[in-house]
C-alpha cells in the first residue's frame, strides 16, 4: 500500500538538552512532543514511534486515508506553525527555542506487525521509510 511518511526531528535538543536542569528536560521536551503528536492526530496521521529526538509517522496506515499525502503535508505546516507559537511561549518562560527538521514522502512500503514473538509493533518496511529519514537528514 502506499502510504505517506515522517520523520520529525528537534535538531537543536541536544545542545539545548544540556544547558537545562536535569528536572526540566522531560516535561519541556514533553511540550514539544506534545504539540508534534497533536498536528499528527488532527490530520489523520498515526505516530508510529519516537525515535530519540525524531518522532516517526505515517498516513494511510493501518487506517485507510484517501488524501495522505495532503495530510502529511497539512500537518507540516501545523507544526511549524504550532512550534513558532510554543517557541514565542518558551521564551515569556525564560526557555530556549526548539526548532524542527522535516522528511516526508510517500509510496509503496510493506506495513503491519513487525517483530518478534516477545515484542511487536505496528510498523513498516521498505525504501519510502528510509527515503523520508535521510530527506529530514538533509535538511541540515
């Protein structure tokens, strides 16, 4: 099936990371995680894992979605937007600004439960997954 894929990476978390207290680390990465997942629920995406500091996610699985690619786009732009307002609310906290790099394309993977007889996830296979992460990459 084809399906639309993201991967959604905070480029400066780590250095950002560092200056922070240990106790505000989470729940400020928390924020970001949060606003991220939301643009990803609201346009019909499912977040298929959170990778370090790179969420990964997809459109038209497992759920069929006609228009994914549009939605994937459309939750792009959601989180740019969404991450601008909660860089502007970081700041009035006296918090570092977080910026984002974004991968998407869309095409034929194999999808489904993938794993082991210990542990299994809904995920996918195939060059449209590896295309989408080294297209964030590249956003350097």
């Amino acid at each position: 099936r084809d399906v639309s894929i993201m991967f959604i990476k905070a480029v400066n978390f780590a250095d950002v990371s560092l200056d922070m207290e240990d106790s505000k680390v989470i729940p400020f990465f928390a924020e970001y995680l949060e606003a991220v997942t939301e643009c990803i629920d609201e346009s019909g995406g499912t977040v298929g894992k959170y990778i370090d500091d790179t969420v990964m996610a997809f459109w038209n699985s497992p759920n069929e979605l006609a228009e994914h690619g549009t939605e994937a786009c459309n939750a792009a732009l959601a989180q740019k937007a969404r991450l601008a307002a909660l860089r502007a609310e970081w700041a009035s906290r006296g918090l570092p600004p977080l910026h984002a790099r974004i991968g998407i394309t869309a095409g034929p993977v194999l999808h489904g439960n993938i794993g082991s007889r210990k542990r299994m996830e809904w995920g996918m296979i195939g060059d449209q997954v590896n295309l989408a992460s080294r297209l964030e990459t590249m956003g350097k």
